[in-house]
C-alpha cells in the first residue's frame, strides 16, 4: 500500500526558505503535494510557482495574479493556513507576517513547519498553548532548533536530564572584524555570508548575531529550558548545528552540511526519514577541522542587547523584534550604517511602554509601533 501524500501549504513561498521547501517537494512528487501558496512581492516568482505546482489556493499579497479557474485567490493567511485541504503548514514568511497564520493553524489542529523564528519571539506563550491545546505540534525548520529537537529524540519527555543547549554560530560576514571598523560596510559585504545561503534579513541578522539572540529565546519556548542552560558558542565550519549536554556529561551534536533543505525535509516528514539524492552528504575525511570559540560580546552588541529585553517579556519580545525588523531594512536600503543597527534598537526600546500580560493582538502592535518608530528614529542617521 502506497504512503498518503501530504498536502502542504507554503507561506512565504518566494522566499529562500520558501524556494528550497518546494525544492524538497519536487524530489517528492508522490508523496508531497502543494495545495496552497502564500507569495511576497515577487509576483512573477510567485506566478511561476502556481503554473508549477498548480496549487488550489494562493495568497498574493499586494499583487493580484491572472485570472484562472482552477485556483482560487485567498484574501489571508489565516485562510490558507487553516484550510481542510491542508495537512502541514510551512511558515517561512519574514516577521509579524507569520504570527496570526501560525496561532491559526495549531488551533485548527494542523502541524507547522515554522522558519520563523520572530513568532516564536513575540508571542511564545501563545505559540505554545495553541500547540499544547490541539495537540498540533511546532516541527522546527531553522537549522539550530531542528538540531536541538534532533538530539533530544529518544530522550523522552523528561526535560531534567538536559544540562544544557549549545547553538552554534557561524558569526557572520565579519567575524574576523572589531565592531569600530564596521562603520561604512555595505549590504553587498554584510549579505557576503561565509557558509550559509539564507534570506536577505536573516543573513544581516546573522552579521550582529541578533538571529542567535532570536533563537535563545525560540530554544526557551520550544524546549522548555531556562535562559541560563542556553549557551552560544562561535563554529564557523557550520556543520555542527547545535548540541546538547545532558546531566552525565554526556553530549549528542547534530552534524550535516550546510543546506536548509536538510532540516526543511526533517520537519515535512517527520518521524520518518527520506532518501534524497539531490541533497548534500557530510563527509568526515574531507571535512578537516571543526573548531569552537567563545562569543565575544563586543563584536556583537545586538545580541545582549536583544536578549536582555526579551528576557522581560510582555511586549518587549516583540517590539525588539519589530524595531531590529526595521533598522534591518534601513542598512539595506542605504539609509542606516551597519553600526547604528543596535543604537536604533535601543532607542526604539527605550521609548516602549509594555503590556506586561498581552494578546495576540498587543503583540503585533507593539511589533508594528517598534517597526515605525525604528524607522522614524533610524531616517536621520545618514551613512556615513
């Protein structure tokens, strides 16, 4: 008897974690089926896709796609993700974007495969008790919480035996360089990452480290584990993904090369394990050396200043995550150094008046304000 196909639905399709999802789904076009598609402002992209993958249902944005029958426009993507003709849904939308259709979709009983980390962020609470309540599980697509849920297979339920987490860090584009010198790099030398191909705004992210900031707190929520048995620790090979160390002293790693479809093809299916040829193979004895350094915090000023505000909970998390959204957008549009990145962040956040207890609703906009006041504070800091 053949394996049922599972019917997916792709948020944030013409983004990079989007484009390589559907990588995965042409390796398995027997057992993965995309019945639903959610674009950004690529729309030719998008339109290619849906003559591809002749999806049911699509979610344009701000463009409308050409008139046709056999599919059919949906006005959001709570609509999309909570469809009955949906059985796994795949968040890779950027930002508050993703909130709403994730809390939809666990309520509605349906599996995420979430690449978003900011949902996790702002409104982790939330995100948790929708999954706990359904019985829908979170299935984690970054490489560093799939490496951490990979390890943790087999160990039971029982969180006691964790020591603690180890998230690995590339360091970004400028690794090698002091935070003074920084001060007139452009977006083209920021996005240059050494081992990884992501997404515009995950990749500046990943120059001031604020998306491993991010990902402490998304480890927090998904795993269950106190800030203080999170460490991070600089591995510029990328192969090792993050580790955990239980109580004997004992540590498992999760190694692979790095390529996003390999934790993308963990989560969309999920406990099982496929064969894909089209996908990269580690090999030991050509690897060489895999090495470690301790952070240093002065190369990287966004991620205690990050991590300390959303520590607080409320609404920080989110209005962290809205104003390091925008500084993001201000560096690549030329508008913002590279090194006024934190200082707006900062600024925006001291400006915040949190709501200690929120909704969903208080979340995105305390993210939203945090995005325009980040932009409004960040437009008179000229490149240098």
């Amino acid at each position: 008897m053949g394996r049922r196909v599972k019917r997916l639905a792709v948020l944030g399709s013409t983004g990079s974690i989007g484009t390589q999802t559907l990588d995965v789904v042409r390796a398995f076009p027997d057992e993965l089926k995309v019945v639903a598609l959610a674009g950004g402002r690529n729309h030719g992209l998008l339109r290619q896709q849906v003559a591809e993958f002749r999806p049911r249902y699509v979610h344009s944005g701000n463009g409308a796609l050409p008139n046709d029958d056999a599919v059919k426009q949906v006005d959001s993507l709570e609509a999309l993700a909570t469809s009955p003709d949906v059985d796994l849904v795949v968040v890779a939308t950027v930002g508050a974007a993703g909130l709403k259709p994730t809390i939809a979709a666990l309520r509605a009983g349906k599996p995420v495969a979430l690449a978003n980390k900011e949902v996790i962020v702002m409104a982790g609470d939330h995100v948790m008790a929708a999954s706990k309540q359904s019985g829908a599980p979170i299935l984690p697509v970054d490489s560093e919480p799939s490496a951490v849920w990979q390890c943790l297979a087999g160990e039971g339920a029982e969180r006691g035996s964790i020591g603690r987490l180890l998230i690995t860090a590339s360091g970004g584009a400028f690794r090698d360089r002091n935070w003074d010198s920084l001060s007139n790099v452009t977006p083209e030398e920021a996005l240059r990452h050494p081992t990884w191909r992501m997404g515009r705004k995950i990749t500046i992210d990943s120059a001031t480290l604020a998306n491993k900031a991010f990902e402490v707190v998304e480890a927090h929520y998904l795993f269950g584990i106190p800030y203080e048995k999170i460490d991070v620790v600089i591995h510029r090979q990328s192969m090792i993904h993050s580790m955990v160390e239980f109580t004997d002293g004992s540590v498992k790693a999760q190694i692979g090369a790095p390529d996003m479809r390999l934790p993308i093809q963990f989560a969309l299916f999920h406990p099982e394990r496929r064969t894909n040829p089209g996908l990269p193979r580690w090999d030991a004895a050509t690897t060489g050396s895999l090495t470690f350094e301790k952070m240093d915090p002065g190369r990287y000023p966004c991620f205690n200043l990050i991590l300390e505000y959303s520590k607080r909970g409320g609404t920080w998390p989110a209005a962290v995550s809205g104003a390091d959204e925008a500084a993001v957008d201000l560096f690549l549009d030329r508008k913002l150094p590279f090194t006024a990145i934190p200082e707006v962040i900062k600024t925006t956040l001291a400006a915040h008046t949190p709501v200690q207890s929120p909704t969903i609703d208080d979340s995105i906009r305390a993210a939203s304000w945090a995005h325009d006041r980040a932009i409004s504070s960040g437009v008179g800091r000229s490149r240098r």
